[in-house]
C-alpha cells in the first residue's frame, strides 16, 4: 500500500510498500491490510501505527481527522501529527497537545460565540432605533 499522512498546509509523510496501518477511530482500533475493500473512516487523537518493509514497525502521534483507502492508496488527513520512535512519549504527547488543545479551542470558540452574538444584538438595536 501507499501512505501519505497530510496535514493542512503540507505533506507530512509518504510511504510505499506499507503492509499494514491501524489507527484509532471512536469505536476503537482499525485495521488494513492490502487486500482490505475501499473504505473511509474518521479519526480521533491517537497512533498511528504502520508497518514497512523499508521501516519496520512506525509510529505517529495523530489529531483527530479522516483516513481514506481507495485501491492501494491510503490517504489521511489529520490537523496535527508528531513522529518519534518512543511509543510511551507519543500517547503523553497526543494527550498533553491534542486532547489539551481541544479543550481550548472549546473554550476559544465559546468566547467567540459569545462575541458575535453581542455585536449581533447591537447592530439589531441600531437597525430598530
């Protein structure tokens, strides 16, 4: 199979000859193999975990996002991804900068909301005065 991990604004990986990925969707983990039917599956913050001839057993920290298998092309696009070698550093790096900065942006957004909201009032009180 061919992998390619994408983030927004850049390629994060491209990987040929990959015999197996599975990575973590809301109802749990999820396996391919290359003989597996086309399929698309959403992603929640977690590892990636892919397998090479040419690298042997990978790991990636990955953000929530969307994983795609059309033929022998798997595609995912995630917002963030970290690489390392140390599995048990990369579940305490999903956990400190993906799931934190989830909570975050929640609360980024509120304040946004609320904001909008507010101007939204005024200038319908100006459009009625």
């Amino acid at each position: 199979m061919r992998l390619e991990l994408l983030l927004p604004f850049q390629v994060f990986a491209l990987i040929e000859g990959v015999s197996r990925i599975v990575a973590e969707t809301p109802d749990g983990s999820f396996g391919l193999l290359p003989q597996r039917l086309e399929c698309v599956a959403a992603l929640e913050p977690g590892i990636l975990t892919y397998e090479s001839e040419a690298q042997g057993e990978v790991f990636v920290a990955i953000d929530e996002g969307v994983l795609v298998k059309a033929g022998a092309n798997v595609s995912v696009s995630v917002r963030r991804a970290l690489g390392g070698a140390d599995l048990a550093q990369l579940r305490q790096a999903v956990e400190r900068e993906f799931l934190n900065a989830d909570s975050e942006e929640q609360g980024v957004r509120a304040a946004m909301a609320r904001l909008e909201s507010g101007m939204l009032r005024r200038l319908a009180s100006f459009h009625h005065e």
